[in-house]
C-alpha cells in the first residue's frame, strides 16, 4: 500500500488548479459543488420515513409506493455514465447547473404531485437529474484540484457521501413529524427548492467555466451510443430486481434479470474491448480500468458501500419495527456513525506517515470487530447501553478509513483528461454498492426474521445478530483486499 498523501496523475503532467486563487474563492467553489453532491444523496433517503404518509394520503398502492420510493434509484443508477459522458462532451459546468436545475425543478413537481403516478414519474425525472449532477462532482474536483488541496477536497466529498444517509433519515423524520402547514410528506421534497435555486445562483458565479479544448476532445471522443445502451440495460436489469425483488417475494422474474443483467455485462466488456481494439472511444477509456489499484479500488468502495448502506438498512428496520421506535429516533441512531465517518474521512491524511500504510486493512477490520459488537449488544431486544455508543464509533471510524484512502489513492493515479471516465465509474460502483448492500442484508434479516415467527424485540435483535456477522464477513474479505499494496 502507498503510504503518499499527495496525488499527482501518473504519466502525465497536473493539469493547473483552474479553481480560482484564493482559497476562500476556493472554499466556496468545493462548497457549492458538495452541497448539491449532499443534496441529492439525502433525497434517496429522506422519503423513506414518509413512505407511510405518501401512501396514506395519495392512496398508493404497495407497488405505487416501491416505484415512488424507487424510481429515483433506478433512473439514478442506470443513467450515472451517460451523465459522465455527456459532462465530457458538453462541459462539467454546464453539465453540472443543467442537472441540478432538472433536479430542483423535479422536486418542485414531487412536492405539488396530486397523485401516486405523477409523483412516480417525477421521482424518475429526480433520479435522471441526479445522474447528471453527481459525476459532474467528482470531475470537478478531479480537474480543478491537485497535490494536497485534492486530497482535502476528497476527503470533504467522502465525508458528504458518508453523512447523507443519517441526515436524510433525519431530516424525513423532522419534516414529516412537523407537518409544517397541514402539508404532510410534501416539505421532504420541497426543502430542495430554495436550496437548488440558492446554489444555481452561487454555481454560475463560482465555477470556473469549462475549457474549450477539453469539450472538443471529449466530443472527439464519441459518444459510443451502442455501449450506453449495453451497460444502461445491464444495470436497469441488475438495479430493479434489486430494488422491487424483496418486497415482491423474489419471483421468478427477478432471477431472471439478474441473469440477463451478468449476460448483458459480459456483452459490454466484449463490445468495449473490440471497440478500443478497433481505435474506437468506449465508453470508459480501458486505461483507466488498467490504472494501477483501480480493480481493488472498485472492490473495496462496493464492499464500503455494501457494508454502510445495509447497516443502516437493517439497524433502521429493527429500531422502527422491532424496538417500535419513531422514525427521527431512528435517524438519530445514526448520529455517532455519520459524524465520525465525516470528522475521520477529513483528518485521516493528517495522521502520522507510519500509519497510513496500514489504514484501509485496519479500517476494514475495526469495522468487522465493530458491527459485530452493534449485533451482540443488541440481540436480545435491548437498548446497548453505552456500548453501543462506542460499536457505532467504531463502524463510522472503520468505514471512513476503508473509503477514505481508497477513493483518494485511486484517483491519485488517473490522467486528467479521464477524469469524466474515473467519476462516472467510481459513482456508479457506489450507487450499485448501496442496492446490493441494501438489497442481500435486507433480505437476510427479513427471512431470519420470518424463520422465527415473530417481529418482536427479541425475534429482531436475533436476526440484526446474524446480519451483523454477515456484515463482518465483508469487512474481512476488505480487510484481506486491505493487505494488498497499490501501485505508486
């Protein structure tokens, strides 16, 4: 593992911070573009606490409500590369205010819906206008940061990717238990607008404007319509099973597109390496797939993700339905997770040179030791005590240090001109993580749940025990993954 905290791209000169001078102008413009990053995360999650509301008073049904729920996900995940790709093409800039401007005008729409399909289709116009903002992020910073200033800016956007999830519960559960002018579930949406406008506002004083001759070459490049068409297929396959498969029984259809989802990919891998054989312009250059460590880097970011989002997943279903708890008690469980991911994923840098080798294994294995000690002091329906409070540290500490270096090292290595490439895949390694996590650790506590008959304290804290071991078998496998050293 290289122990170097300073990322310069291999085989190729830096390109210039074209952020500008200062570094309050430079705050502000790291500031902007992690604010829209946090806002669009949190929307992923915030809905889940007003689900019950949204069905009661648009009368969803339950498969009205999933797609409401995950429609924003589905169109979010497939369209991730083909945001970053057109980010390339067109401008990170522009790209980036014309995705927050869909974004905000889509959460106006979910907020005045009169109705369970408008307010499916305006989720999936969300998630569209998501997945064009959230690449442009980290091609922004990728582009207008070096040396020491990156590794700062990236440690802030691990800890915004980190937080998003505990506050979005959050913040639900204060909106929705306000019900701030009779208006029910509608605020969870609507709090996005002054926010979006705000931020369109700053954004088009603040960002740099793009570089004309990088938009010349990534036009250049193509736009290799064949192979988003492959890879968006794959990963709707992939995604909605994932989504809909639990609550729907896992029927046969599910199976099924999971299998079509692993054949499509492998028809993808194929067509793209022909196409770079050719001289063609894949969709993702194949030299940032062969950039030194970025395999271990997609594994360990998937397996943090994972890992993250299917703790949360279950410890939420067994705070809400099997301690019966609200659901602001329940974002604020989260609180000490959240916040120390956040405050480790900003200072970890700054921590002695001896150790950095041996961050990303350690961080791994505290997380193993760390989500086994959630499930055994909670497996009998009780509270944890003070215990708990330190488990929950070290779940946060451990992630932020198996993420944190991770995204850091990975990127520290990638040409500037695939910066585009590098975000689109890395974001959607992330978003695929989160659904594989929320989907295998949520069915796993369901059926354990089931097998015992019950929905009890007791009869939950059991099955939160097994998944929690399961938890801890994927921070092993990273903290193996952990032991391997990166190239410099």
């Amino acid at each position: 593992m290289t122990t170097t905290t300073s990322p310069a791209p291999a085989g190729s000169t830096p390109a210039p911070s074209k952020a500008p001078g200062t570094d309050n102008r430079r705050g502000r413009f790291l500031a902007v573009v992690l604010a829209a990053q946090f806002m669009a995360l949190l929307d992923v999650f915030i809905v889940n606490v007003a689900a019950p509301t949204i069905r009661t008073e648009l009368h969803a049904s339950g498969a009205g409500l999933q797609l409401v729920i995950a429609g924003y996900t589905i169109t979010y995940a497939v369209l991730l590369i083909t945001g970053a790709r057109l980010g390339d093409r067109l401008g990170h800039r522009r790209m980036y205010l014309v995705g927050l401007a869909v974004f905000t005008v889509a959460s106006l729409a979910c907020g005045l819906a009169r109705g369970a399909g408008e307010l499916t289709a305006f989720r999936l116009l969300q998630g569209a206008g998501s997945a064009v903002l959230i690449p442009q992020v980290l091609s922004l910073i990728q582009r207008n940061f070096v040396g020491e200033a990156r590794v700062k800016a990236l440690g802030a956007y691990s800890a915004v990717l980190a937080t998003g999830a505990a506050a979005g519960q959050v913040l639900g559960g204060v909106l929705v238990s306000a019900d701030l002018f009779g208006t029910g579930w509608r605020p969870v949406f609507l709090v996005n607008v002054p926010v979006g406008v705000v931020l369109l506002l700053l954004a088009v004083r603040v960002l740099p404007r793009d570089d004309a001759a990088e938009r010349a070459a990534g036009r250049a490049r193509g736009l290799d319509l064949p192979g988003l068409v492959l890879l968006g297929a794959a990963v709707s396959l992939f995604t909605v099973p994932l989504v809909l498969g639990e609550e729907e029984g896992w029927p046969l259809w599910s199976w099924l597109s999971l299998t079509a989802a692993a054949l499509l990919f492998a028809l993808f891998c194929a067509y793209e390496s022909r196409l770079a054989r050719r001289g063609g312009a894949p969709l993702v250059a194949p030299r940032v797939l062969r950039t030194p460590g970025m395999g271990l880097a997609v594994f360990r970011v998937t397996a943090v993700m994972a890992a993250n989002a299917g703790f949360l997943f279950v410890l939420t279903l067994h705070v809400q339905g099997g301690l019966g708890h609200s659901a602001l008690r329940a974002g604020l469980t989260f609180a000490p997770t959240a916040a120390v991911f956040g405050l480790v994923g900003l200072t970890w840098r700054r921590w002695p040179q001896a150790v950095q080798g041996a961050l990303i294994p350690g961080g791994f294995a505290l997380t193993a030791v760390s989500t086994a000690a959630v499930g055994l002091l909670l497996r009998d329906g009780g509270d944890g005590g003070l215990w708990l409070y330190g488990a929950f540290v070290g779940v946060g500490a451990g992630l932020s240090l198996g993420f944190g270096p991770t995204l850091t090292r990975a990127l520290a290595t990638v040409r500037a001109e695939d910066a585009a490439d590098a975000s689109g895949l890395l974001a959607t390694v992330t978003q695929l993580g989160q659904l594989t996590g929320v989907a295998c650790f949520g069915a796993l506590f369901l059926n354990r749940l089931e097998s015992q008959g019950g929905s009890g304290a007791y009869s939950s804290g059991s099955a939160l025990l097994v998944c929690c071991y399961a938890l801890s078998a994927v921070a092993v496998l990273g903290a193996v993954s952990g032991l391997v050293r990166m190239p410099r």
